[in-house]
C-alpha cells in the first residue's frame, strides 16, 4: 500500500521554507534533488497550492523529515458554523 495515497492533508508550506533555509538548501537545490520543479517548490512554500503528498513527501526526504511533520492539524469544519 502506497502510504502518500491514504493521506489527504493539508501541508504547511512555511514550515517547509524555514526547514530548507535552515539547512541552508536554495530553492533551486531543493527542487533538483527533490526532482521537482522550482515553480512546484515556490506555490508549496508560499502555501499556493494544495500540495500533493508524494510531492511533500519528496521535499521531506531531502530535508531528512518525515512527511507528517509538514501536516497541518486541522478541525473539520461544521455544518453548523455556517450562519
């Protein structure tokens, strides 16, 4: 069973950007070694898109992470808060 299609999660795309500068890893570096595109890197870091799962999943091995540490937690939103 492949693990990134049982995940339907949102990713945080700041946390990606501090994790990479961090390590000192350009954009440009990321998206080779991730073999994605930097257009890719750049919506995922600025939280533009909906990032794929295998796509985060290839950002955190570059970056020696787990997928689940991009993973924002959310609250499911309730019928009953749309007054």
């Amino acid at each position: 069973m492949n693990i990134y299609k049982s995940l339907h999660c949102r990713y945080d795309g700041e946390r990606i950007s501090v994790e990479r500068a961090r390590r000192g890893i350009s954009m440009r570096q990321l998206a080779e070694q991730a073999e994605l595109d930097i257009k890719t890197i750049s919506r995922i870091e600025r939280n533009q898109v909906r990032a794929r799962p295998q796509s985060v999943g290839r950002i955190a091995t570059v970056l020696g992470m787990d997928i689940i540490d991009f993973i924002i937690k959310e609250v499911p939103n309730d019928e009953t808060d749309n007054h």
